[in-house]
C-alpha cells in the first residue's frame, strides 16, 4: 500500500500508554488500528523496517503515516515522502489487551 510519511520526535506517551520509540507509527486508527503491525519498504533507507501503529496524531487521515524518530533534525530532515508500507498483522480489536501487550513490546 503507497502511504505518505512524516517524522515526529516528541517522546510523550502515545495513544496506547506506551512511550513514543523506535519502532513506533502513527496512523490514521480507522485505516490502521492501535497494535497493527507494518513494514515500510524502502531499499537502503535508515527508516525502512518494522513497525507498530501505537500513536495517533491530530493531522495525520487516511493514508498518513507518521514515523517516531528519536532525532528532531532527524525527522525534520525526513519531511515528506511517499513510502511503500506492507501491513504484516492488522488488529481489529483495540480494547485493553491489544493495548497492555504493545506495552510488552518494549524490544522492537
């Protein structure tokens, strides 16, 4: 699926009660719920690799995606971009347990 990505470097908690790191998205949860697990296709590039949507944002519709990156120059250097996305699991229920066991997932 083609999906247009942005960073974000803001370390609070995300959607899910769990703190934003690597390994973390955002997405639009009525396309890609809370605990959907996704890889983002992209041949040599630092960001290419395996995620999981635990964040919302306010902006982000449709097909957005919003990558966690730890560095702000990081993510503002990352602007814009369309980026190839595979969606490896997809969960439909977004009720607590989804939710306490991304905050087991601490080892992405």
């Amino acid at each position: 699926m083609r999906m247009l990505a942005t960073a974000y470097c803001d370390r609070g908690p995300t959607k899910s009660g769990v703190p934003a790191q690597h390994g973390v998205v955002a997405a639009d949860i009525r396309r890609l719920p809370l605990g959907t697990r996704v890889r983002i296709l992209a041949p040599g590039e630092r960001y290419a690799g395996v995620y999981t949507v635990l964040d919302t944002g306010s902006k982000i519709r449709g097909r957005d995606l919003d990558i966690f990156m730890p560095s702000c120059r990081a993510a503002k250097r990352f602007g814009k971009r369309p980026v190839q996305v595979r969606i490896l699991t997809e969960r439909r229920n977004r009720g607590d347990r989804v939710l306490r066991q991304a905050q087991d997932e601490r080892s992405w």
